[in-house]
C-alpha cells in the first residue's frame, strides 16, 4: 500500500510542479523586443547628438552671416556715400566744364572784338595804333596818343589776361575735381569689390545654412520614424507583458485547481487502499467470513469424518462459531443460489464475476435472496450444523475460473 500511496503522492506533486506552461506570449518574445528597443534607444541618442551637431553649425553660419550682412550694411553705406561724392564731383566737373566754356566764348567774344577794332583801326587807317603814334605832332602829343594807345591796349590787354587766368584756374580746377573724381572712382570700384566679396561670402554661408539644416531635416525625420518604431515597441512590450502576466497567474490558478483535484483523487484513492488494506488482510480481496480463524478441517484429502461428509473436501471448516454467529460476504457481489441442500444445508452462493464465487454451507439461516447485491462484510446468514454436518462449523468455498481452490492461500493459514 505505502509503495502504492507514495507513488500516487509523488506523481501529484510532480503534476503540479509541471503544469504545462504553453502562453500565447513567452517572456524570450518581450526580451527580444527590449533589446530591439534599447537598440533603437542608442540609434536615437546617435541621430539627437548629429541634430544637436547640425543645430550648433546653423547657428554658427547665421552668427556669420549676421557678421557679414553687418559688414556690407557699412559697405554699402560708404558705397552710397561714395557714390553721392562721385555726384556731386561730377557735377562740379560738369559746371566748372560750363564755366570754362563761357569763359572760352567771353574770350573768343572779346578776342573777336579786339581783331575787329584792330582791323576796323586799320582799316579806317586814322585808328591805327602805329597811325596814332606816327600822327602825332609833339612828343607830348606822341606820349599822350601813346598813353591813349597804351590805355586802350593795356585795358584790352588786362581784359584779355584775366579771361586767360580765369581760363587757367577754371582748368586747374576742373583738373583738380577730375582728379578726386578718379580717386572718388577708384575707391568706389574697391568698394564694390569688397562688397561683392561680402556678397560671395554670405551666399555661401546661405548655402551652407540650407544644407545644414536640409541635413537637420532628415536626421529629424530618422529620428522620428525612430521613435515612432520605439513607441509602437514599448506598447508591445506593455501589451505583451499584460498578456503574460494574465496567462501566468490563469495559469497559476489553473496549476492550483489542478493540484488540488489531483490531491482530492489521491486522498479518495488512499482511503480506498486503506478500506481495502482493512478489509483484505491479505491478497485476492477475500475477507474472513466469520470472525472465528479456527480450521477444523483443511482443503483436500482427509477421512470423512464419522462417515458423514466429502472424502475430497472441496472448501475449509471453520469452527468455533457455535450456532447463530453472523456470516459475511467474503466480497461484494452478486447472491446467485440462497437455497437447502441435503448435503450443505442452508447455503448461499455469491457471484464475484469472471467465474469467481464464494460458497456458505451449514448455516441455521439464510438472511439474503437469489438475485441480491451485496458489499463484502455485508451478512449473508448465521451459522448452524444443517445437512451432512457434524456439529457448527461454517463450511466456505472460493471457486476461481471455475475450479475450486483452497481459501487459506487467500486467508492465510487461521488460528
Ligand atoms: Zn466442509
């Protein structure tokens, strides 16, 4: 029984330390996606630091740009400022062009006038310079004519000159505003040639700007997709989790439920070897049909006793149970004969099945009928000394597979 009990107990305990544990989800599922996720955690932390890196380079080429739309903000200034000198110089030019002019026709003018009163005077003949000084009639009247003359060509003289010097100061001056106009100029053209520069430099800080923050852009959008992927990972993960979690514990409940049912059966199989192991004594299932062990006559050969009796005994003889002890049903089964014969007197039959029956002979009275179902103990009749019978005793037969067999190797060897 124990090997038996032991057993049963182990395989409980083994059953329910092996519940199967086939999930829907496993947790190797929910790690492979934490690693996937801490991956993708690192290709983020790579993306911020190259945005990050791209950010602090915009800022830099706008500081630059800045710098320089400052620097050609001053050039452009002194452009214009140039520009308005060059104007201005050029309008001077321009009027002391115009004063030239007039002063070129005032002389031309007053040359023309000067030849025509020469060659009018020469013409006249009495005008003449030279006439005037060779008509004169003393030498007082030579100095005055010569005064005369000489005030005449001196004045002509004077005029003549100071339209020649306004000619030279006019030219000197214009000379000198061509000058400044051509430094004005120069200074203009370098002007413009650092502007260009400037203009060339800040292009290219556009360009840089534009590319910088075209590479921004796209290291934004990986890193978005990015962190989209990680979003839609980490819901996995949560929603995996819940999933395994639930199915652990329905699990776990299911283990228990299993566990204890499994306990129930084994307590119910292990009563039942008990009740057995009480009821048998001993192998076959066979109990003692009364409570008296004593064997007055074995299995087998024997001389009939007094005559009276089988020369072959078929069964045992248990006595020492005087008239009117109970007799019980060595095994449940099925009562097929309860009857009088004249050699076993009141017996009773019961059918075990498989061809097994148990036989009770000699017995005062029978308490059960042909056709009745008993439970081993239950009490088939009380015991007597009727038919082919010496004194009380219960005489009792086990018949296997047809063939009657000795009780003891079931009972045990009695008293
Ligand atoms: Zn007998």
């Amino acid at each position: 029984m124990t090997k038996t009990l032991l057993s049963a107990l182990l395989a409980v305990l083994t059953l329910a330390a092996m519940i199967p544990t086939s999930y829907a989800v496993t947790r190797d599922e929910i790690d492979t996606l934490i690693t996937q996720a801490n991956g993708l955690q690192d290709e983020q932390a790579a993306l911020d630091q190259q945005i990050t890196a791209y950010s602090s380079g915009i800022a830099e080429a706008l500081e630059q740009k800045a710098a320089l739309d400052a620097e050609i903000a001053v050039i452009a200034e002194e452009v214009a400022a140039l520009e308005a000198k060059i104007a201005d110089c050029e309008e001077r030019i321009y009027a002391a062009e115009d004063d030239l002019r007039q002063a070129q026709v005032k002389e031309a003018e007053k040359y023309e006038q000067f030849c025509q009163r020469v060659r009018a005077m020469e013409e006249q003949g009495r005008m003449n310079y030279w006439m005037i000084l060779f008509h004169a009639t003393s030498f007082a009247d030579f100095l005055t004519r010569l005064d005369f003359v000489s005030e005449i060509m001196q004045a002509d003289q004077r005029v003549m000159d100071d339209l020649r010097t306004l000619q030279e100061q006019i030219a000197a001056k214009r000379e000198e505003l061509k000058e400044s106009h051509q430094e004005l100029e120069a200074a203009n053209a370098e002007c413009q040639v650092k502007q260009a520069e400037l203009d060339a430099q800040r292009e290219a800080a556009n360009q840089l700007i534009i590319e910088l923050e075209a590479n921004r852009a796209e290291a934004e959008a990986d890193r978005n997709i990015l962190t989209e992927e990680a979003e839609r990972i980490q819901e996995e993960i949560l929603r995996l989790s819940e999933t395994l979690a639930r199915e652990e514990e329905e699990a776990r409940i299911r283990a228990e439920q299993e566990a204890a049912e499994a306990y129930r059966l084994m307590r119910e199989r292990m009563s039942a070897e008990l009740d057995d192991f009480v009821m048998s004594a001993g192998s076959g299932g066979y109990i003692w049909p009364v409570s008296s062990h004593r064997i007055t006559s074995t299995f087998g050969g024997r001389a009939s006793p007094g005559g009276i009796g089988s020369t072959n005994h078929k069964g045992i003889d248990i006595g020492g149970v005087g008239y009117g002890s109970t007799v019980h049903a060595a095994k449940g089964g099925v009562v097929i004969i309860s009857q009088y014969s004249t050699s076993y007197g009141n017996f009773v039959v019961v059918s075990h099945g498989s061809g097994n029956t148990t036989l009770y002979a000699h017995m005062s009275s029978r308490l059960v009928e042909a056709g009745q179902a008993v439970s081993q103990g239950d009490i088939l009749g009380l015991t007597g000394s009727t038919g082919h019978s010496t004194g009380p005793h219960l005489h009792f037969e086990i018949t296997e597979n047809g063939t009657r067999i000795n009780p003891l190797i079931y009972l045990g060897s009695g008293d």
